[in-house]
C-alpha cells in the first residue's frame, strides 16, 4: 500500500524547533530537532502500540499541538479512524483515541484530513461510503460529537481542512461537478456546504488551502491543463503558473524582504524541488501570472518526502 499524507506534515512547536510525521512501516513516527536549528533525533513512535494503516492527516492548532489521524485495521477488510495529540516533540503522543468510522464500519473510505479550531478541537473529515463526506469533532470540555453527515455527491481525491484567522474551519473536496467548500457560521457549529460549487476542471488529489491573510483562505490546486491555479471565495479563480510536476503544491505564509508572501513549492517531473514565490494580495487583484515562474526558482537537491531532510526556515 502506498504511504498517504494530508496536511503539513513538517511543522514547528511552541519551543522553535521543527518535528516531521510519517506513517512507517505498521507506525506512525515523528522526526524532532533535538533544539531549534540543530540536529535531528531519531525517529519515535507516537500513539502508542496501536497497529495503524499507512495513512496520516496531521493539523496544527493555535497552541502549536499536533493532530494526527490515521486509519487502523479492525477485521478482515475492515478499518477504523483513531486521533493522538503531540504536545511536545520531545513528550510522548497520547495514544491513539479511536474514532470509529463514517458508515459505523467497513473498509478505508478515503484519506482524512483534520483542522484546530480556535479552542483547540479538532475536526476530522473523511469520504464516506456514499460519495460525500463525514465529519466527527472534538467537544468544548473534552470527548467527541458523533459522525456527522455533511453531505456532498461523488466526492474525489484527498479532502483540503484549514483553519481561518478567525479560528473556524473550512473543508474543501473536488467533484465532478467543481470544488466543494463546507465552511462554519460560528465556532462550534457544524459545518455547512455552499450551494453551488465552484465550476472548476481540478486535478484530484491537488488540493492545499491555507490563510494567506486575516479576511481570506486561498485553495491552491491544479487543474487539467497542468497550470498551478488559486481561487478565493466570492472572487474568480486566477491561474499563477504552470505546474513543475504532476504532484500537490505544498503552501505556506512567510515574509521575504520584509513583505506577506505565499511560498509555493512542488516535486518537479525530474524529482527535485521547486520553488515560486508571489506577494499574497496580488493575484486577486486582477493581476495574472503574478508568480516567479516555477523553472526560474530554486531546485535544490531531491529531499526525502516525508522526513526529516532538508528543512527551510
């Protein structure tokens, strides 16, 4: 079985120094620096002994805890979801917490995904057997809300959680019909499904959304004519570039020269890393092809997906 990951999966902790995940083997194990900058320690187990597919959704919260989801067999060809929390790179994990599944049992239905909330609550999303998706959320004082239906029809490809500025939760899924959005109306609220979707050809499995400002969460996907697009609610897609490779875009916020920037990276066709950056006001500005062309960025060496390997402050 091919090992899957959804959400980022290297991050950094409240202390500075940065932890990877990765399903290994029967296991989960997680890469730390042993202080920030410095070299990496070996890799542990987390979540305990519990026997666990090769599939991982990791989502960081605001007090900079991990959340790991994965799938774990309970029968003949059938599974369960379970979810540990990481405090500290250097603790232990919880033990993994099981979930149960979608549709009460059965086989995998999909790849998770898993956002934070403002209050620290996790929300795990998964396919279920009919073609939409199912969500089950942490309580306010502790335990879990049951599986909740929310709706959706031939859902495809890794689903994309990601927490606004204003600390609700966003899910975004591709369908034939276009790209799905669930968003919330108020922390705690279950999940809704805009009416229409977004009438877009999208790549299954090329989701990334992330919050590229206080107002707005951008999704960066790629569509079938293999350009790099990126599309906000209520405004119209904008096409940046075209694709290095056939994978995901990883995403994330920084400053480069003192300026709100979005770095897009990707696995080029030849198996090295590629590199665009662009101001994140600006391609929903009415300006186009606002990104550094993939081809003219950095492509340093092949690093190890996932691992520890070579890391970018």
């Amino acid at each position: 079985m091919v090992r899957t990951l959804n959400g980022t999966w290297l991050i950094r902790g409240r202390d500075g120094r940065l932890s990877a995940y990765a399903p290994l083997e029967d296991a989960v194990r997680c890469w730390a620096e042993q202080l920030p900058g410095g070299p990496w320690a070996p890799p542990r187990t987390v979540g305990g002994d519990q026997r666990v597919h090769p599939v991982l959704a990791v989502g960081q919260g605001a007090d900079s805890y991990a959340h790991l989801v994965s799938w774990r067999p309970t029968g003949a060809d059938e599974a369960g979801l379970v979810h540990s929390t990481h405090f500290r790179p250097h603790l232990a994990a919880l033990d993994w917490e099981r979930l149960g599944h979608p549709n009460t049992k059965g086989a995998q239905t999909g790849v998770p995904a898993v956002a934070v909330d403002a209050e620290g609550r996790a929300h795990v999303f998964v396919r279920n057997r009919g073609g939409g998706v199912s969500m089950r959320g942490q309580k306010e004082r502790g335990g879990w809300g049951p599986w909740r239906d929310l709706k959706g029809r031939e859902v495809t490809g890794d689903l994309a959680a990601v927490t606004r500025a204003s600390g609700v939760v966003e899910l975004y899924a591709t369908s034939p019909a276009g790209i799905l959005r669930w968003t919330q109306a108020g922390p705690g609220h279950i999940p809704a499904l805009d009416e229409e979707p977004l009438k877009a050809a999208v790549r299954p499995g090329t989701l990334r959304a992330l919050t590229t400002s206080d107002e707005h969460v951008t999704l960066f996907y790629t569509d079938e004519d293999g350009r790099v697009c990126a599309w906000r609610a209520g405004a119209e897609p904008v096409e940046l570039l075209e694709c290095a490779g056939p994978g995901p875009v990883a995403a994330i916020r920084c400053r480069i020269d003192d300026a709100d920037c979005t770095l897009l990276a990707q696995r080029s066709a030849g198996g090295r890393v590629a590199f665009a950056a662009y101001r994140s006001p600006r391609p929903f500005s009415g300006a186009r092809g606002t990104a550094q062309s993939f081809s003219g960025g950095a492509t340093p060496g092949p690093m190890p997906l996932p691992g520890p390997g070579t890391a970018c402050r």
